[in-house]
C-alpha cells in the first residue's frame, strides 16, 4: 500500500483546465512545488480527467497529489458544492454520475446562451470552446467562467465581474438553474467511491442552517472552513460548526489559475492545512 506520509502543507482546493481553472493539471502541481507544499488535491467541477495528469507530474518531481472533485449540488434554489478526496477515481459508477452531471451542465450553457442570444447578445457554443484556449477533452467540464470570458472578449462587458453580476450570477439576466442532485446524494455518490466529502465554501451560502441541515442528513467527513473567500469570522463560525459536529477541518484556496489578469479564488498555496488534515480524513474514507 503505497501511503504518502508527507509532512508539509496542502492546498485541498484547486483547479484546472480539466473545468474553469486556467492551468494544466501538472502546472498546478509545479506551482505547489515552487510554493514549498508537501502536495495539493485536484479538486475540479463534477470531472476526474485532470487527475491521471497531476499524479504522474507528482510522482515525476515529488509532490503529493490528492485526487479530488467538486461535486456542484442544488439544495433549496442554492448552488452546493460538494468536495470529494481520495475517490476511487476509475470507478465507473462514479464516472457515470459525474458525465450525467455534465450532460446538464451542458444543456444548462446551452440555455445560458439562448437567454443571452434573447437579449440581443449573440454568442455561440463555438466560440466558447474555441475560446479555452486548448483542445476540449471529452470529460472535461465547461463552465460560466468560459461563457462570462466571451463576454469580455467581444465587449459586451469590461471585465469578468461585470459578466457575472450582469448576466451569469444567480438571479441575473441570463442566469439558467437546471435540476441537479442534491448535497446530500453527492455526499453518498463520494462515500460509496471510497471517498471523503466535504462540504465547500460554506460561508459562500448565506444560509448557516441549510449547512447544517446537510451536515445532519449527509453526515460528511470534512466542512471546509479555510477558503480564499473566508475571512476570520466565517473561518470562527465553520471551526465552531466543525467542533459541533465532530467534522475535519479543512482548507484551500479555490485557485482558478489567472484570467484576465486576475488571480481567482485565492493564489495557489495561500490556504492550506497540516498533513494530519489528510490523515482525518483518509480515516473517514467511504464511511
Ligand atoms: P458553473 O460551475 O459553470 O456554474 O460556474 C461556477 C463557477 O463560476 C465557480 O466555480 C466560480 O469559479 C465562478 N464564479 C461564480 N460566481 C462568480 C463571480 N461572481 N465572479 C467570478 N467567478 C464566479
Ligand atoms: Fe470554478
Ligand atoms: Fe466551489
Ligand atoms: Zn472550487
């Protein structure tokens, strides 16, 4: 059994080209190298295909690759995310469940564009994809991000957030809902995967008793109270939460790479947790 017992610091939270992050999965994996971690975790929206890449680079330069995911869920007209570490990332009943995730997804931009095309804003599922900047893998997850891109760059709007608070965000003009599998079910999907979950972001929400309400019926491993988009009182709340009801605690900085000249969520490395972290929850696998 080949368990990496690395001391050092972990980034649980980062993406890649695989969904809306902007780097390859193995410039990810160099970066936790130049930052000094002892590895990071692979976690992209509702798709594995990042994973085999960062693995090997990890293996090749001597960083410890966590395979992960970020299940998006919808519980009470809210956008869930769901994080799952350790997956038995071949398993094909998961796979399965995740390529159904994206035939939504795909249907949801589709509709995206329609809403947009409505008002008077043209713009194509080929220009999207044409827009990532490489070649679209058959697993690989397109996301608002690509679309909100386009929108940049045919000007209709000045920048990525102008895209998002105008058109993409929740409640906005061209914003598409579609039903998707509840936190509570995805959670499920990661324990039968031999996985660990976590519930993502939860100060993201607005809403401490859906968290809790999810945490009660779900039973996750981990809450994720360390997030570029936490400041000191949410990561107060979540630490309480996770003390509350015997939850790991976990972190990472949600790096989406550099779009447009911004770094988002947060850099690379700038959230992170101790390798005792991963032991928790490698000890709340498939529970
Ligand atoms: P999707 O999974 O396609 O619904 O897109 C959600 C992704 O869009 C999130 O994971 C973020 O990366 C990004 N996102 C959501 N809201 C915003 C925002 N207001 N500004 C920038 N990016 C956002
Ligand atoms: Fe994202
Ligand atoms: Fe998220
Ligand atoms: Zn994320």
């Amino acid at each position: 059994m080949s368990s990496i017992q690395q001391d050092g610091r972990y980034d649980l939270h980062t993406h890649t080209q695989a969904s809306d992050g902007m780097n390859a999965p193995a410039e990810n994996v160099r970066l936790a190298k130049q930052k000094g971690l002892a590895g990071l975790a692979i976690t992209d929206h509702d798709t594995l295909s990042g994973i085999e890449e960062a693995m090997g680079a990890g293996k090749e330069i001597g960083v410890n690759v966590i395979p992960g995911v970020e299940i998006s869920t919808r519980a009470s007209g809210k956008d869930i995310h769901v994080l799952g570490y350790f997956l038995r990332y071949e398993d094909e009943t998961l796979r399965s469940r995740l390529e159904q995730l994206r035939t939504v997804r795909e249907t949801r931009n589709e509709r995206i564009l329609e809403k947009l095309n409505t008002l008077g804003i043209s713009i194509t599922m080929d220009e999207v994809i044409s827009g990532l900047g490489r070649e679209l893998g058959p697993d690989d997850s397109v996301g608002r991000p690509h679309i909100a891109d386009v929108l940049v760059r045919k000007g209709v709007v000045a920048d990525l957030r102008e895209a998002f608070d105008k058109y993409l965000a929740e409640g906005a003009a061209a914003y598409v809902s579609l039903p998707r599998v509840g936190p509570v079910e995805a959670i499920a999907w990661i324990k039968e995967a031999g996985g660990a979950s976590v519930i993502a972001h939860p100060g993201l929400y607005g809403d401490d008793d859906l968290v809790r309400q999810i945490i009660e019926e779900g039973q996750p491993a981990g809450i994720e109270v360390y997030h570029s988009d936490h400041g000191p009182e949410e990561e107060e709340r979540y630490r309480g939460m996770a003390l509350e009801y015997d939850l790991v605690m976990t972190g990472g900085s949600d790096y989406h790479g550099v779009r447009r000249g911004q770094v988002f969520h947060g850099d690379l490395g700038s959230r992170t947790v101790e390798a005792d972290v991963l032991e928790q929850l490698r000890s709340r696998t498939g529970l």
